[in-house]
C-alpha cells in the first residue's frame, strides 16, 4: 500500500518552488532562506526509449524478425513507460529511501506524435501526467527530458517519429542499415555481439547527420528540399505548414509536441522545467570537407561521399538524394555509378554553434510561455562533440534567468573499452582537440594527456567536467571569464548546473554479473561520485531501468547501466543490519547512496565521502549576511543502520538532530562574525 511505501524511508524534502531563479542571484540554486540547494537523483529510465506495443527491444528491430519495426510504426505505443502505474510506487518508494530529490524524467518525440504531424497521443499524455503526479506524492521533483539518440529508432538511436525521416525523402526499411548510412543493432547477425559503443557512430552516419543538418540549418543547407507530405500521406501538409521550410516544420512538429507535454503537467508544482533536447548533434554543420571521414574517435571510417553514393546505389530515398538535388556531389559515371564531388566545403561554416543557440531560444521561449516559473535545461552536442563548438561569450545572457546548464560527463575509458583502472584515465577532451586540430599544429600537441594516480584521475575528471560547464556558462556571461582552478566554485556560475547523465556500465567484469557483486562497477562509480560530490555538482545519474535483466542489459544496443535490476534481487547481499526490502535489486547502490547535503547555510567549501570507512565530512564558510544557519543533510541507513552516527563539528555550540524514518540531518551552527570555517564530520558510532 502506497502508505506504507511512502511510510518506510524518505529523504529531506525538496519542491521545485525550492529551485527557483530569482534575478541578481548566480551560481547553484537557493531556497528561499538564501541557502544553497544541491539536488541529487536520477534518470528514469531508459526502456522509455522503446514501445510497449509491440514491445521489442534493439535486438529484434529487423524487417526480417519483426517487420512492425519498419512498416507499423505509426501504430505504436508508449503507455507504460518508464513503468505501469501499478508498479510506479514501488520503484518511485526506491529512489526516495535512497536519498534521490530530482528526477530526469525521460520521454521521446515518437511518444507523443508517432500518429502523425499535430496528431497527439492522448493516451500517452494522460499517462505521463499520472507518472508526473506520483513523483510529486513521493517527494521528488522533475525535470522533463525529450529524449533522443542519433535522432531515431531507424538511425540506430531513438527519440524522433518514424514519419519525420519519410517526410525528408528517406524510406524506412533495411537498406538504411545496408547501405552503411544506419548502423541498426537488429540487422547484424550476432545481435548478442554488439560492437561496445557502436551506436554513436550513427551520429555521423548519413541519415542521422542529414536530419539534424536539416532540423538546425535546413534553411541554410537544403533550401530546395521542400516536406514531402505525399511520403506521410498527409497531401498537401496542414494548412499553417505548406509555405513552411523542412528545417521550420520539423522544428514546429517538435516544439509543439513538447508543449503538449508541457501542458499536461503544467498545474503540478513538483515539475521544474523541461530540457532543450538530450545530446543533440549538428549533422554535417561546420564539415569541412565530404570527401573525408568526420574526425573523432566516434567517428565513422568511411568518408560522407562514399555514404552518400552507397544510399543512392541502395535506393533509401523515395525520390533522389537531398544532397545531389543541392549539387553537393553527382555521378562521374553514372552507368558505372563514380561519385564526384561538386562542393567539398559545402557544409563549412565558421560558428556551427550558432545553429543550436537559435535552437535554445525557441525552446525557452515555448517553455516559458507556457508557465514562466519553467526553467530550460540546456545540453550540448554529444559524444565530444562540445570540445569543438565554441559558445560566443553572452550569446544567450538575456535568457539566463530561465536556463540551466545540462552538461553530461562518462569517464571516457570505462565507457568506450569496459575497461576501469582506479589510478588511469584520459583526457579526452585533448585527445578532441588534437583530432580536429589542422598540421603542423598536430605536431606540437599531446593526442592523448593520461590522468595517473587516483588522487590525479579525480582531478582530471573534475576538471574535464568544468571545462564542459564553462563552455556553455560562456553563453550566459557578459564578459570572459579568466581561466580559474580545476575547483567547481560553482557560486560564480551565470546559471545553475545538473550533470544530466553520469554513470557506469554495470558490466564491467563478467565474474561480478555471475554472482551478483557489482565490485568493479561499484569502484568505478563511487570514483565518479567523488569527483561530483568535491566540486558540489547537482546530477542525475544514468539510469534506473525498471524493465532491465540480466541478459539484455537495458534492453537497448546492449548497453547497462541501470542502477537496478529484478534480476539482481536473487543477489541481495545487503550490509550488516540492513534488511530493508528498498535495497534489494540495487546494483552498484553502495556507491550511489552516500550522504550529502542537499541545503547548505553557507558558502561551499569541501565535502567528501569515503565508501570503506563509511567518513563523510563536510566543510563551508560561514555567511555573516545569511540569517539562518541550518543546514540540512541526507544520511542514509544503507550505511549507519547497523552502527548509528557519530557527528562531530568545529563548532562547540552547534546543535545536531536526526529524522530516522526521512534519513534527515538537520545541522545548526551559531553565527559569528567573521567568516569562519565550518567542519562537520560523520562517522560510524564507536562499539561500547
């Protein structure tokens, strides 16, 4: 029964109304006693990336096994997503016993508009609502994430309708995994061999690239490419469309399906805002050249010419290719069918990231239109890609009072090569810039700059984490700002900040999958909760997957990263005194469920966690100008329900109490008037 769930284990409470941007104030969010407020929590989930009706998963997505996939797409649905209601409670009950306040809360375009342009699901909607409403009787706030991948389900991803690629002149069927311009999971022949981080190659693959090309600069790029409305049996298009370019429909088509949803939770006061669009990508934008590969480790190996020629040698167009029509490239021969290029530098351009800030303004004004309270969650380029974009210096500084930023961070060796080493890593960001750096330049940079020791990776990541945040934070300032410590003083932010994704695949060794451990994944997230919790970055973790198993993963090319798992219940090996049935299925949760304090009366100062001796410590300045002086923690029974806490602080004066059944500490420090150091230590009770 929902009162019992919601009477077993809970957290510091948190509203949305805590989260507010008020003008004249910087930096991290503050409730309205003026503290800072740092939420923590989690996606949920990534099965919302797939229907339930058919229910399929990326292994099965092939004409051959189930031809729905490519002809029934518009008879789907996502009812169900990311849980049935009558088992929402129990997984919302979860993530609040273990100390999450924020959900990311995923959805895709298809979810909503699959049916048709301007034809909504309503059912999905009513859906949604009721999810959104549930969160909000657990405590938790939420950001709405329209999620996507490499555009499409058909372009080896998710997010988008199916009839978006036929409306752009691409027929859907298996050629777009033959002809080399989708790389699909379900087409290969062992889909349980799923290359490791195959799938983002399909960001520069032919088809994903031409239509986020054609979604950000199709104005620009294929002014002659008018909707084929006769592709989506919808001749001659709705009537406020039919003067409209490709570029102008699909972004309307888009920015209206968000507003629907938008629209349905509108009146819930636990909804924080809504994001731009999850890891988007410029397409071609910026390419200088089509008769080379696109530089980058995700990169392709074959050159956007060959792409080009194999889709028309394979027939994916309903008509002719988009870049023939626009004289990009033609046949030499065409009896022998010898691709030329007629503009190399066709897609050149000097600011690409213009494209997408014009994007971010109509996101915000849509979202602030529909309830000025929403604040925009703004994410940046995916897979590296943001090392490349530089965003102009106050380009959006007018808008900065409705965005955040969305920046996402994976440790780059644990992702790409499954391969986790406490003490190395790498910058990729450099190994970026020496990939797109022009020669002889490449000759006086490192490729790839190593992060040693333990001590050293965690600065590195930290660091590579605020390089990715000042990149966009750039954006919203009025002037540059000058290179400072690897330290995220995140007070001198314009905007606040959510790393939006951050995670590890749980299937870091196979002995650990076989018993159930998660040792080497739970090290390798408890790293990177480090580094989130030295630079007090608020985040959302990657994921909570309800529908996850054993042998598929998160039942998307093969990935597995889902925090939980029915399957792992078996494995329950929950520490010593704790028998709570909130735990069991956890996977990698002795990493994920620390403490931390989600309300500081204060100025940041250090605050870190040591999973083996169970030590939180935490330190902050005094504010002589801030009237109250509580600040309010999370300490979890997962990790002193056997032995209770000891606290300990610099302040003799100051007074502790403790909310067992919330997990809330609540910490008040005498004010004085000098700014002084705080120190407050956690540590497990003694034995008498």
């Amino acid at each position: 029964p929902l009162s019992q769930l919601k009477a077993s284990l809970g957290a510091p409470p948190l509203s949305a109304k805590d989260l507010t941007r008020k003008a004249g104030i910087k930096g991290a969010w503050k409730d309205e006693e003026g503290r800072f407020v740092f939420p923590r929590g989690v996606n949920f989930g990534s099965n919302t990336k797939l229907p339930t009706v058919p229910e399929l998963q990326s292994s099965t997505f092939t004409c051959a096994k189930d031809p729905h996939f490519y002809t029934g797409h518009r008879d789907v649905s996502f009812v169900g997503r990311p849980a049935p209601l009558h088992e929402l409670d129990s997984h919302l009950a979860r993530l609040r016993a273990w100390g999450h306040t924020l959900i990311r809360l995923l959805f895709t375009w298809e979810a909503v508009e699959h049916k048709g342009i301007f034809d909504y699901d309503q059912e999905y909607l009513d859906y949604f609502r009721k999810v959104v409403e549930r969160c909000q009787a657990f405590g938790l706030v939420v950001i709405l994430d329209p999620h996507q991948d490499c555009w499409s389900r058909w372009t080896g991803g998710d997010g988008a309708p199916g009839w978006t690629l036929e409306l752009c002149g691409f027929k859907l069927g298996p050629e777009l995994h033959k002809s080399g311009g989708s790389f699909l999971h379900g087409e290969i022949d062992d889909v349980m061999a799923m290359p490791n981080m195959k799938w983002p190659e399909n960001y520069y693959r032919l088809v994903c690239a031409t239509m986020f090309t054609i979604f950000f600069a199709g104005d620009k790029f294929t002014p002659d490419q008018y909707p084929n409305w006769g592709a989506i049996n919808h001749y001659p298009g709705p009537e406020e469309l039919r003067d409209k370019s490709l570029q102008a429909v699909l972004q309307t088509a888009y920015l209206g399906s968000m507003k629907k949803v938008l629209q349905a939770v509108a009146d819930l006061p636990n909804v924080l805002g809504i994001e731009t669009m999850n890891e988007p990508s410029l397409g071609y934008i910026g390419v200088d050249d089509i008769g080379q590969p696109i530089p980058g480790p995700v990169g392709p190996s074959e050159a956007i010419i060959s792409m080009m020629a194999e889709g028309c040698r394979q027939k994916i167009y309903h008509d002719w290719c988009i870049w023939t029509r626009h004289v990009v490239w033609g046949w030499n021969n065409e009896y022998a069918q010898v691709p030329n290029i007629a503009k190399p530098n066709y897609f050149a351009h000097d600011r690409p990231i213009d494209f997408l800030l014009q994007f971010v303004r109509s996101c915000t004004a849509m979202a602030t239109g529909v309830d000025k309270r929403f604040q925009v969650l703004v994410t940046p380029p995916a897979m590296g890609a943001e090392s490349e974009h530089e965003w102009p210096t106050g380009a959006l500084e007018d808008i900065k009072n409705s965005c955040i930023c969305g920046s996402h961070f994976y440790d780059p060796l644990t992702i790409s090569q499954k391969f986790f080493i406490s003490w190395l890593s790498i910058d990729y960001l450099s190994l970026y810039k020496w990939v797109l750096a022009s020669w002889p330049a490449k000759l006086f940079m490192m490729p790839i700059i190593p992060l040693f020791g333990y001590a050293g990776k965690i600065l590195g990541i930290r660091k590579m984490m605020r390089t990715q945040k000042e990149r966009i934070n750039h954006a919203f300032r009025k002037e540059p700002r000058s290179p400072t410590s690897v330290v995220e003083d995140c007070i001198n932010d314009p905007i606040p900040s959510v790393v939006g994704e951050i995670g590890v695949p749980m299937n870091l060794s196979s002995s650990d999958m076989v018993d159930g451990s998660m040792t080497t994944a739970t090290e390798a997230l408890d790293q990177s909760m480090e580094a989130l919790e030295q630079s007090f970055m608020s985040f959302t973790l990657w994921n909570y997957n309800p529908s996850h198993s054993n042998e598929f993963g998160d039942h998307w090319n093969m990935e597995d990263f889902s925090l939980w798992s029915r399957d792992q219940v078996k494995f329950c090996k929950l520490p010593k005194g704790v028998a709570h049935d909130m735990y069991a299925g956890g996977r990698g949760i002795d990493a994920a469920i620390r403490p931390y304090v989600l309300r500081l009366a204060g100025v940041p100062h250090r605050q870190v966690f040591d999973r083996l001796t169970k030590v939180y410590l935490l330190e902050f300045w005094e504010d002589p100008e801030l009237a109250c002086t509580e600040s309010v923690l999370f300490v979890p029974a997962y990790h002193f329900g056997e032995t209770g806490f000891t606290v300990n602080c610099s302040s003799p004066t100051a007074q502790v109490s403790y909310d067992g059944p919330n997990q809330t500490l609540l910490f008040r420090h005498k004010r004085t008037r000098e700014r002084a150091l705080v120190v407050v230590q956690i540590r497990p009770q003694s034995p008498e």
